[in-house]
C-alpha cells in the first residue's frame, strides 16, 4: 500500500462495472474455471513469490481452492492453509467507501459537504491545506489534490511497534506541495482514506473497525475479518509471511507490520472466502444504492487510463473485473465476473519489494481460472 504500488493498483481500485444480479446456478450454467492449484503453482515459480493462496467461488459457494510454495522463506514452515487469513491492502478502500456512502444514504453527511466543516480540527489545526474547499466526494474520488502520506518519510517498514494516530499521518503531509487544486486532477492518494475514517468516526462517535463490521463485515457472514489499528496487531491464525528487503537487500521478515499505517486506507486483513463475500455483494448492489456505488466505481475524467472491463484478461470474454492492494512482503486481489457470480480471490506473499513485483504474475493466474484454455 506505499505509495509507487498505491498509484500502480490505482486503476483496479477504480475499474468500472456493469452491475446485474444473478439467479441461482445450476450446474449445467455453472462458469467453466480452470485448475486453481496450477495456477498457484505457476504463481508460486515467479521470482519474488515465497507462498500463495487462493480459492474459486460461485454464487456464494467455493468450488476449488489452492495453496502453493511455503509459508516461510526457503521452502520452510510447509504450506499456507488455503483458508488463511491475509492483508488485502487498498481493497480496504472500497470497504471504507461503502461505509462512509451509507452515511450519506441516511442523510448524516453530504457528498459535497466541505472537508472543514465535517472534520473541524484538520482545518482549525491547519493540517489540510484548503479544507474549506475539498468535499467528502473529492476525498473518494482522489480528487482533493491531498499528498500522499507514504511519500513523507514518515513509513518505516521495519518500525513495528511506533502507533501513529490518523491524524498524525495526515499531518506529516501538511509541508508537501499539493498535487493539485481541489476537484482538478486525478491523484492516488492514502490520505484521502485516512481522512474519511477520521469522518466515519466522527459522524457514528465509533471506530472505523466497529462501524466495518457493523454495516459490511457481520451482514455480508464475513466472520474471519477485521481491520486491526494499533501495534502489535496482526494476522490472527496460521498465515504466510512476507519478507521486505533491507538496506543491503537481505529479505527481512516484515510479517508483523505496523496495524497503524493501514487504517482505513488499507488495513483490513482478510479471507479468500470473505474478500469473495464481499466483491459479490457489492458487484450485484447489495450494499449501496447505484448511484452512490457509481461515486466509487465511475472514475473521474483525470484517473489513469481504463481498458474496458475485463479486456486485459481473456480477451474480454468473459468479462473480468478485479480489486487489488499490496504492501510490504505482500500482494493481494479479488477478481469477479460482471454479475457477481464468480469470484477468485488470491494472495502471495513476497520476498522483494512489492514495487517491483509485476501484478502480470497475478493476472496470469486469474487469467488461468477465469478463461483455461485461452
């Protein structure tokens, strides 16, 4: 979730859908997949890749699931359960979307209601710079020109124990030069997610953990998630570790991370099963009303270029969408059909930065379930 890998997954955190609802399969419509466990073995070869993990779902039920490589450096601690619990990383952006678009449904807060007048201590304190002009849908749509926190220095990815309150993250980014005006320009940037978990917090009086399990997490049976926000919470459970690179390059082990850097911008830790759960419900409209889903999946004019949904695996057909984040030691995704009826949800930890791990390695293994043979 730093920031070179935060504006490289940008356009999957933004993918444009084409919302229907399924009726239930049979097994004569059930979507043909491919063999998930070859596809996790061939993710598992790619250079960087220490384990993998992934399981297949159609409506609501897993069809096939897989784990490849070792849950710890060099082949040690055998296999990862498949059904282990994970970072997904900025896929928790679309978690907090949705929490804070419910707000607004119930009239506790507008879209275009200013960042000072919902926050007041960022402008009062002046840690946001043009506050009075940047609105709750800029904050959505990354559009409020705010710089990212990860590029002040302030992350350490070896600092495991330093707990640094949201509105300290927000700010370390007061001295930085603005991307750009508010409502200009596309621009990725974590700080905008911290920010709307302060707001969450502030309009419901609970934590951005509480109202995620209230509203998203409890409703949708998503009984192995949860968003851990101060040192020394981690992965729960056996899992797989990641490993992030030191001054000389040696791989550390970067498993217990800092809970406080991801908040509301990518903390959420997770399960193949429950990262489906929570793709097919969105995809089909059940935790939004459209035109508020489309504040979050319609992206704005300056956002990177979008290939059509789907296009970039099988051809386009069928079509593919997919939600995505990484961090240390660590990169995740959940792909799904245009209806909501399919989902592969896939993990793998690393051994290199996740900057210059390919997200093409990810791809071929969706590619691999969703359209064999192609």
């Amino acid at each position: 979730m730093n920031s070179t890998t935060a504006a490289r997954t940008a356009g999957l955190a933004c993918v444009m859908l084409a919302l229907s609802i399924a009726a239930p399969a049979t097994a004569a419509d059930r979507p043909q997949t491919g063999n998930v466990q070859e596809a996790l073995n061939a993710l598992a070869k790619t250079t960087g890749v220490v384990g993998a993990i992934g399981e297949v779902y159609v409506d609501g039920k897993r069809i096939s699931q897989g784990s490849a490589g070792s849950r710890l450096l060099n082949g040690k601690g055998g296999k990862i359960p498949a059904g282990s619990r994970y970072r997904v990383g900025s896929q928790t952006k679309q978690m907090t979307a949705t929490v804070l678009l419910q707000l607004v449904k119930e009239g506790k807060l507008g879209l275009d209601d200013k960042l000072s007048a919902v926050l007041p201590q960022v402008a009062q304190q002046d840690l946001v710079e043009r506050a009075d002009e940047i609105t709750v849908r800029q904050l959505i749509r990354h559009t409020s020109g705010i710089p990212d926190f990860f590029t002040t220095g302030l992350f350490d990815n070896f600092d495991f124990t330093t707990y640094h309150p949201p509105i300290e993250l927000v700010k370390a980014t007061r001295g930085l030069p603005r991307t750009g005006a508010p409502g200009e320009k596309f621009t990725y940037s974590n700080t905008n997610y911290v920010l709307l978990g302060m707001i969450i917090e502030k309009v419901t009086g609970h934590t951005v953990p509480a109202e995620l399990t209230r509203r998203v997490f409890a409703p949708l049976g998503m009984s192995h998630t949860y968003l851990p926000t101060k040192p020394p919470m981690g992965i729960k459970g056996p899992h797989g570790h990641g490993y992030y690179p030191d001054a000389q390059g040696k791989p550390r082990d970067v498993d217990r991370q800092n809970a406080s850097f991801g908040y509301a911008a990518g903390g959420v830790i997770s399960t193949a099963r429950d990262a489906s759960a929570f793709r097919r419900a969105f995809v089909q409209g059940k935790l939004l009303p459209a035109s508020l889903q489309k504040v979050i999946t319609d992206p704005p004019e300056d956002a990177p270029p979008q290939p059509a949904p789907g296009s970039r695996l099988c051809g386009g057909e069928p079509p593919v969408q997919a939600i995505a984040g990484s961090g240390p030691g660590f990169v995740a995704a959940t792909f799904t059909s245009l209806d909501g009826r399919l989902q592969f949800a896939v993990s793998a930890t690393l051994s290199m930065s996740n900057m210059d791990f390919s997200p093409a390695a990810i791809d071929q293994a969706a590619k691999a379930v969703f359209c064999p043979g192609k």
